[in-house]
C-alpha cells in the first residue's frame, strides 16, 4: 500500500518523522531543494561527502545527523540518493530489513541498475523517483514492474532558472562544466582533459568569436589542484579555474556554457544559454537525452 500511496510526495512528507540519505552531488541537489520547497521541519538527514557540503552551504547544521544508526531507526520513510554505489545502498538494505519505507531518487540518465549494486548485490528501494519525462521512461524499462516509479517536480532546475534570470551575462564569458569521465576513448590519459583541450582549441581558433575569459569549474567531487596542468597553457584569454560561486551565477554570467554528461548544461540549455557538448570527435556521444544542445565538433 506504501509503494503505490508514495507515487504521491506529499504521502511521504506526512510521514510521522522522515528521512534523507545524501552522497553523490547530483541527487543532493535535487533533494536538497525537495526539502527547501517542502513545508517540513520533522525529518532527519544523514549527508556524505561531497554532498555534505552543499548541504552545509545551503542549510548550514539544520536537521543534519552524523550516526545514520539514528535515521535507521527513528525514521518511517527515507529518501535516498543515488550515484555512484557506495554506503547509502547499505543504509538501504539495513532499512529495507527492518521494513522502512524506502524511496531512491535517480537524478540522471545512465547506470540506473548500477546505482544499487553492493557489494556484488542488488539492493532496490520500494518506489522510485525521478524529475522528467526520459528518466520516467527509461527506469520504467529498466526496473521490475513491482517498483512504482514516480514522477516528481524538479525543484533544482526551477529554482536555478529563477536565480540565473535575474543575473546579466557577460560577453566573452566562456563557462566549462568539468566532471568525472570514465571511458575508453582517452588519448590523453584523461577523458575529461580529452574533452578540455578539445574545447579550448575550438575557442583558440575563433569559432566563438572573441573570449576575455575561459572559467573552468570543477565538479563538486574534484579538487581545483586536478587542473593545475591548464595554468601552464598560454592563450589570448584568462583562464580561471574555481568553484566558489554558486553554479546559477556562474552560468548566468557565460555567455557559452559547455561540458560532457554533467546535469548542468541542462540548466544551462533550459536557461536558453548557448550550449555545447565539449566530447571530442573521437569520443562516443553524451548520455544526456537532449538534441537542443549542439556539439563543439559541429562547429566548423
């Protein structure tokens, strides 16, 4: 009965006391603003790193518990997030055998069975969220009917779009999404640094015009050190590598956005920036599920 009623967010927040399991930057994000757009003061959250951070920028120590014991068992319903598999599949199963009420939130497009492989074991929630309509449609083929999937509002993306339309972009402002890439397709050793040069060379040799400044921002889960080797390079604009903004401003002051697979250029494409996919003509074509944003090898 659970299962089908959480089809319903508001089910879930009704819940005598409720909690939140954070980790992988890209579902904290989502859940993070859940909770800052929901009317809810009795819930618990339990946050690993890197998303600790994003949770102590936003919300400092509120409701922030350091023993997931404490969340396990005091908490009706939980929420989790999903990413690269790690501790939170085990908080998962310890829940799942006490039978709490266990939703997982994908936040993406890839590896949707992979985010719940533990120690050479699936380990799956009892109902399913997701934030559009290509997720909606690639876990409702990929998990067992018995698993409800849910389609829930995206408060990151609203309350991003919202923040970047109050803010004056800068011409000659070029913004870069770094993540982590796993791949095969590296001539460098590097994916990610694959992907870079790539769109540095496209830039040096002036297909977007005249650009002051190159910004290079690390993903939450890479330190600004990874990209020490891009200072000893020498181009006609300042390259600057930092994650100290949030990432609305920074998106909202480029005047071209470009990255790999990471969520943000889908901030970026739906805040009508002009965005690219950086992946090389070499590399495989990204995993994000949108047509409308172009790829810096087609720019002749």
């Amino acid at each position: 009965m659970f299962k089908k009623k959480c089809l319903d967010p508001n089910f879930f927040l009704q819940q005598n006391q409720i909690g939140f399991v954070i980790k992988d930057a890209g579902s904290a994000n989502q859940i993070i603003h859940f909770i800052n757009n929901s009317n809810i003061n009795n819930y618990k959250i339990y946050a690993l790193s890197p998303a600790r951070d994003l949770w102590i920028n936003k919300n400092g120590t509120q409701n922030l518990i350091e023993n997931h014991q404490e969340l396990i068992d005091s908490c009706d319903a939980v929420l989790i997030g999903t990413g690269f598999p790690g501790e939170e599949i085990k908080i998962l199963k310890e829940l799942n055998r006490k039978n709490k009420y266990t939703i997982a939130l994908i936040d993406h497009w890839t590896n949707y069975k992979l985010r719940f492989l533990y120690n050479e074991n699936y380990e799956f929630p009892q109902t399913i969220w997701v934030t559009d309509k290509h997720a909606l449609k690639i876990a409702q083929n990929e998990f067992d009917k018995n698993i409800p999937i849910c389609l829930i509002p995206n408060f990151y993306l609203n309350d991003s779009l919202k923040l970047i339309s109050k803010i004056k972009q800068k011409k000659g402002n070029f913004l870069y999404l770094s993540e982590p890439l796993n791949g095969s397709w590296s001539k460098s050793g590097s994916c990610n640094k694959d992907a870079i040069n790539f769109c540095l060379e496209k830039i040096n040799n002036g297909k977007f015009g005249i650009i002051k400044k190159f910004f290079l921002r690390p993903h939450p889960s890479q330190s600004i050190n990874d990209f020490s080797w891009l200072l000893n390079k020498e181009f006609s604009f300042q390259i600057i590598i930092d994650n100290k903004n949030e990432l609305y401003k920074d998106i909202g002051n480029a005047e071209f956005i470009a990255g790999c697979d990471t969520y943000a250029l889908v901030i970026s494409k739906e805040s009508s920036k002009k965005t690219f996919f950086s992946l090389p003509t070499w590399a495989p074509k990204s995993k994000l599920p949108y047509k409308e944003i172009k790829y810096l090898r087609d720019v002749i």
